[in-house]
C-alpha cells in the first residue's frame, strides 16, 4: 500500500456497518503496532488503524 492508493477500511475499525472506501493520506510505523494507515473517504471523515483493518481495491 501507498500513499494516493485507493482502499477499503473494515467496519471493526469504523464502528460502521459496511466497509468504507477512501484514499491513503498518510503511511506510518509505529512501533508498538506496526504499519498504520489513516485514510480519508468521500466525505471528510478520516480513519486511521492498524494495516490489518485495511484491504486494496483491485
């Protein structure tokens, strides 16, 4: 994944009942977690987590 790319996010990590699409603002290690994503969707809303909660649209 990179930064541009479009993604879905899963609804574990928005607390929304369907997985959201947005475009990856940002890329970052932490290193207590791993690979952490933060996107934004089509609205505004922005969404950051770890990158397991993160799949690519293909």
């Amino acid at each position: 994944m990179k930064t541009g790319e479009k993604v879905k996010v899963s609804p574990e990590l928005t607390g929304l009942g369907e997985w959201i699409e947005g475009l990856i603002i940002k890329i970052r290690n932490n290193p207590f977690l791993g690979i952490e994503i933060a996107i934004k969707d089509s609205v505004g809303r922005i969404f950051f987590g770890e990158e397991k909660y993160f799949k690519t649209l293909n």
